[in-house]
C-alpha cells in the first residue's frame, strides 16, 4: 500500500482541479467524462476534501461519470449547501446524480432528496446514519457542547491545536492492519499540514448544523426504493441502533456489512469498489 501523500501526489497530476463559481459560491472539483453513463456524485465527510474519494476515481470512472468537488465556504448551513450543490449540477449538466455519500456526506445526500424529491438517481450510503428524529437526538444529546467547540475553534491557536486534531481522527483506527494505520497516520498529517482554521470552522460548522435539520422520513426515500445500497462496518463510529434506524427509513436496501471502523471508506477502497460496482450493474 502506498502512502497516502504519494498516492494525492499522482492523483493531482492526472486529475487537475477545475474551479467555478456558482450563485457566488466557488465549487473546486473534478470530473471525470464518459459520455452517457451513470453519474455518481461522491459527498465529502468530515474533513471535506475531495482527495478522500481518490482511490475511487480509477475504479469507477469507466463504467461510470465521476464528480468529486469540496464543500464551498460560502455556503455556511446545510440548506443553502444543497441549494448550491443543485445549481452547481445545473451548470455542470447533472441529472439524476447517484450520491456516494461518505459519514456526513451520507447526512448531507438525505438533505438533498428531501429537499429535491424525485431528482437523485440513487443512494450509495457508507458508514453514517441517517437524518431520522431518534438519531439527531442522540446526536444533538451526544454533541451538546457543539456550539462551545465552534466558539473555541475560531479563536484558538490553530496550528497549536492540528497534533490534538490528528490524534482524534486516528482514535476511528479499530482493527486495522499495521499497514493501513501508517496509511491512516500518514494521511491525517498529509492533510492537516495544509488544512487552513477557515476551511475547518466551515466544515464544523456545517457539522453542528446537520442537528438542527428538519428530520427526514421513509416516505423521502419511497421513490427510490430498489436503488438503494449501505456498506455499514461492523465498528463504526454510528451505532447498531442508528444503523437499523437508517435501515428502516431506505425501502428495503441491498446493505453490504463490512469488518473494520470508521476509516473504512478510506483504508479498504478496493472492497467498496467491488461493492459498489455490483449494485450499479444491477
């Protein structure tokens, strides 16, 4: 397994970022061509950077058009999130996206169908839960101190404060391979060393905004029922109950059960790859 700051370094090269902006809001992305295909639109996680999605790009690319962007930061709530992800479709000549949503990307792509019904081709839900009034409860009783942590994080000493950051986003590492939480260590500090306060107080922001969202429900998902996928791991940071309820709002989905925690997406691509292929053929 190569590092992770190798494997960006190639990636940048052979998939130059494009930049444009869209009802003011500046969206960088890549995308990859094929003419008639699917589209999949990968949704970004916590630390919302489009090179989480890397490894995906080749492996998918050729059977299907691949979209990749970063979440603009001047879009500052969910809402107007969405709003601009579907402007920015617009521009780009998007119809029936299938969303590859990745943690709180998966939180973000229930946003979208409920706010655009009928205008998503699919669902590829990986390692989140869903946007159901039980699980933004827990979240909101588990996260009380959010709004504490967004005041602290636009004033602290940022750079001071990166090493801490590190060591949370390797505290997902459950039982992975030697290999991979090099991989993992490797990328966390790849990332950090250029990830600026603005860009993190953004995405944080959008983070604590996920609970005060209008709590979706089964009858957002009915139309796509039979197109549908989760690959849930087996230690996730979202609990069972979050997983079952999740469960219970999609309309009987193809669910693919994986060993491994949060970093799953990430550190074991190819198997999601395979899972994710075979549900698009069908």
């Amino acid at each position: 397994m190569r590092l992770y700051s190798e494997k960006v370094k190639a990636f940048s090269a052979a998939h130059p970022c494009r930049t444009v902006i869209v009802g003011g809001a500046q969206f960088r992305y890549v995308l990859g061509e094929k003419e008639g295909g699917k589209t999949l639109v990968f949704l970004n996680g916590g630390m919302n950077t489009l090179e989480m999605w890397m490894d995906y790009v080749d492996g998918l690319a050729g059977e299907c058009r691949v979209l990749l962007f970063d979440y603009p930061q001047q879009l500052r709530t969910n809402q107007a999130l969405v709003e601009g992800m579907h402007a920015f479709f617009q521009e780009l000549g998007i119809q029936k996206p299938i969303f590859v949503g990745a943690s709180d990307g998966g939180m973000v792509a229930q946003i979208y169908v409920q706010k655009y019904p009928g205008e998503a081709g699919g669902l590829i839900l990986i390692s989140t839960g869903g946007m159901d009034a039980d699980t933004l409860k827990s979240l909101k009783k588990k996260y009380f101190l959010a709004p504490v942590m967004l005041w602290y994080m636009k004033r602290c000493n940022y750079e001071k404060l990166k090493p801490k950051l590190i060591k949370a986003s390797l505290s997902h590492i459950r039982n992975e391979s030697a290999e991979e939480i090099a991989y993992a260590k490797d990328m966390f500090e790849t990332i950090f060393r250029d990830y600026k306060q603005e860009k993190d107080v953004h995405i944080s922001g959008l983070l604590a905004d996920l609970m005060n969202q209008k709590p979706v429900t089964e009858a957002d998902f009915a139309a796509l029922a039979g197109r549908i996928l989760l690959i849930l791991p087996d230690q996730d940071f979202f609990s069972g109950k979050m997983q079952e309820d999740l469960i219970r709002l999609m309309h009987g989905p193809q669910i693919c059960y994986v060993s491994g925690g949060h970093l799953s997406t990430l550190l074991k691509a190819e198997d999601y790859i395979r899972t994710i292929r075979a549900f698009l053929s069908r």
